[in-house]
C-alpha cells in the first residue's frame, strides 16, 4: 500500500502534495477530455483511500485540458460490449471511488472548466465545494446517450438540484452555465479563475483542525442517511469528541480573552 503519494502508480492522474498538505489530484486525460475508464476510477479509489492517511489537509480536483471531465468513457463501454452484471460491477467501483472522496474525511474542493457532464458531474458532486468558471457547463447527457447514469447522481445531483431539475436534464439533455448553474445549486462559487479560487478555498480549509474538518467532511454525509432521530444521536457523539478536541482549545481561550477575529459581514 503506498506511503506517499511519490507510491501511487498512475496512468490517468496526478498527484503532489506540498508541504501543507494541500493537495492537487489532477485528471490527466486532456486528450479524451478526462473521460472516466475503468483504469482511471481504479486510480481514484487507490488515490481517495490513502489521501486521508498521508496528511492531506485540503484536497484540489483539477483537470488537465480545457474540460473538467467527459463522464464515463463511452468508447470503452462500447468496445467492452458489457454485459448487465459487468456494468453494475463497473459502477460499484464508481461508487467506491466517489464515496472515498465523500466521506474520506478531507475537503476535496473540485476546479472545473469546461465540461462537467455526466459521470464527470457524478464526479464533481462527489466533492465537497465545486468552483467554476465562465466556461464551465453542466448536463447529464444519458439520456440521449440511451444510457442511465450509474455514478451516484441519482444521490448526489439530486441532492444539488433537486428531483424534478435532475429528471429535466436527462430528459432534455438541459446544460446550465454561468449564473443560472450557481442559482440551482450544481457550483457555489463562479469567478475567473476557478484553479486559483479552489486554492485559496482549500488554503483556508486547512487551517481548521483536521478533526474538525473530518467531520465537516464526513459526519454531515453519514447524518443525511440516517433518520433525523439516528441523525441527532450521532451529531452529539461527533461534537463530544470534535468540540472538547485540544486543538479547539487554544482558538476558545482567544475567543474568551477578545484576542480572536469576531465574524464581520464583510
Ligand atoms: C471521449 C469522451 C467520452 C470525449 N468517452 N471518449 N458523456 C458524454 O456524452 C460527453 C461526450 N463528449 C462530448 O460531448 C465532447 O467530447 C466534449 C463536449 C466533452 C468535448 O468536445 P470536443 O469537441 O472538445 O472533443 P471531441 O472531439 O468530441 O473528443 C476528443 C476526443 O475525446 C475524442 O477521441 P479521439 O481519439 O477521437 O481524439 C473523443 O472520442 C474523446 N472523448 N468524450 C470516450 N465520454 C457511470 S454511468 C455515467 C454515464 C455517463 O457519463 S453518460 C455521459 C457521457
């Protein structure tokens, strides 16, 4: 199992890590517009399992070329000729993959341009923050693919979106962009820059305690699976442990002597 992330051995990926933590998983496929093949998922899944053990604070999902991600690679779907039990294997590892960035523990912030469509928004909704750019857009072409979608976005879109949104785009095949993406939900933030904003969110990330952020990013996705009642208990057993952490400690006792920063509007 790898130590570092110098161990993993990538085709589809990039991985640096700095001496912060702060981490760029970036999508190495410019040429297939970072289509997901099997190889590649299986890269996500080594990457996303060991990140959280090898001190990454804060995670960038970058893509190399002008498109985040084309979604599930068609051409190799159709080569591979799969049958109905292959293909539900196939998205059992997409859901591997996406559910260790979900619920690994570390913010996962994803920069997009471009196109975020299909399995490529099943991926960026598997990120805790999605930032865009004025060139980004987002659709869940399945439909006119004569394909269903298989990574999660039954879940995690709707969620974003809601249902009747989500049904409208695989019907249609609607693309958002620009204000109207932020407006329903599918990118928080829309700026210039999408790489240099990710950054600097992941930047700011860090410097929460990792406890802290584990839970941000992992108890708040366990919590919407549960009943609100089961939900309740598990909230107050996480904040037992995060809120009398050491770390919070220091950042109470400067709340109490005034010497912390007040939360301003501006
Ligand atoms: C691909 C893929 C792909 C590009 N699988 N190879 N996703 C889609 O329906 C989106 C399909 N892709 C596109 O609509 C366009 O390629 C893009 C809008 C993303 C980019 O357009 P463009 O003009 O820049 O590139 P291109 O000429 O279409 O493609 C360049 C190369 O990338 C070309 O390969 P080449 O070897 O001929 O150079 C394309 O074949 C390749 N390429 N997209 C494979 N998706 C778990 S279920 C999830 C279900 C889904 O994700 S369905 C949605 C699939």
């Amino acid at each position: 199992m790898a130590k570092t992330v110098d161990d993993f051995s990538l085709q589809n990926l990039l991985v640096d890590m700095d001496e912060d933590g702060i981490t760029t998983v970036t999508l190495n496929r410019a040429d297939k517009r970072n289509a997901l093949n099997a190889e590649t998922i299986e890269e996500l899944i080594e990457v996303f399992s060991g990140l959280p053990r090898m001190g990454a604070r804060a995670v960038v999902l970058r893509a190399e070329g002008t498109h985040f991600c084309a979604g599930l690679d068609l051409v190799e779907h159709h080569k591979e000729d799969r049958r109905p039990e292959e293909f539900m294997h196939v998205c059992l590892r997409w859901h591997e993959a996406f559910n260790k960035m979900e619920y690994g523990g570390v913010p996962v912030i994803a920069a997009l341009k471009g196109a975020v469509v299909g399995g490529g928004l099943e991926l960026a909704s598997s990120a805790h923050i999605r930032v865009a750019d004025q060139s980004t857009y987002f659709a869940l072409p399945e439909g006119q693919r004569g394909l269903f979608t298989g990574g999660g976005a039954t879940i995690r879109v709707a969620d974003l979106v809601g249902k009747a949104r989500m049904i409208d785009m695989m019907l249609t095949g609607r693309v958002y962009k620009q204000d109207e993406a932020i407006s329903v939900g599918l990118a928080q933030y829309l700026v210039e820059d999408s790489e240099a904003k990710a950054y600097e969110i992941a930047r700011a990330a860090a410097t929460n305690p990792p406890l802290s952020n584990f839970a941000i990013c992992s108890a708040i996705s366990h919590m919407q699976n549960m009943s609100a009642l089961d939900a309740a208990y598990a909230e107050s057993v996480v904040a037992g442990i995060v809120n009398t952490q050491p770390a919070s400690r220091g950042r109470l006792e400067a709340f109490a002597n005034k010497t912390a920063a007040r939360v301003r509007p501006e």
